[in-house]
C-alpha cells in the first residue's frame, strides 16, 4: 500500500524532461549597441554638466498649468460638497459660486495648456 501512495506522489517528478529543450522566440526589436569614442563620451558629459540652467529648469515646470488646473477643479468639486452641506442659505450659495469658478478657471487654464502645447 506505501509503494502505491509512494508512486502517485513520485511518478510525476520522476517524468519531468531531462534533456535539453531549445526555445526559439522571435524578437521584435534588434539591439544596437553603439560604441562612443573617449572623445565623444568627453563632449556628452561636458554637455550634460555645463549645460544652460534655464534649459534644466524648465523641465519640472513642464506641467504645471495642467497641474494647477487640476488642484482649482478638485478644489471647485470641495467647495460643492461643502454647499451641500451647509445649514445656512447665504453660505451654501457662496461655496456654491466659489466651486463654479474655481472648475471654470481649471477648465479655462487646461483649455490654455492644451492650445500652448498643440501650437
């Protein structure tokens, strides 16, 4: 009875291949490794250290108008559901106005940067 429950549980790793199996998979992209003189390698780092400031600092400022209009949109949909819950008329109609113009300058500001960037 051991010998049987021995064999169902040894059988299957006893069959596993032993030999050795060829995978061919087709590549999509072909590597090209260029090789950069000394010289060459020189003249890139001197690029990437001396380079203007004006041209690194401009980078992170990239996005900021989406940005920007992303913080009045979620700030604009705050203060509506903050005029929800406001007991008093006067102040749920001010939270109400303030929430319409902060989406509608995060709307007009993403407009901007949509033109700025297409142009």
């Amino acid at each position: 009875m051991w010998r049987s429950i021995i064999l169902i549980f040894f059988l299957p790793i006893s069959t596993f291949a032993s030999f050795p199996v060829e995978i061919n998979l087709c590549q999509d992209t072909i590597v090209e490794t260029k090789k950069e003189t000394t010289e060459e390698y020189k003249i890139r780092i001197e690029k990437q250290l001396y380079s203007n400031s004006e041209e690194i600092d401009a980078v992170p400022n990239k996005n900021f108008l989406r940005i920007f209009s992303g913080v009045l949109v979620a700030l604009g949909l705050i203060l509506r559901n903050a005029a929800d819950d406001a007991s008093d008329l006067e102040n749920a109609m001010f939270l109400f106005l303030c929430s319409i113009l902060f989406v509608g300058l995060g709307v007009i500001l993403f407009l901007i940067d949509l033109i700025v960037r297409s142009s």
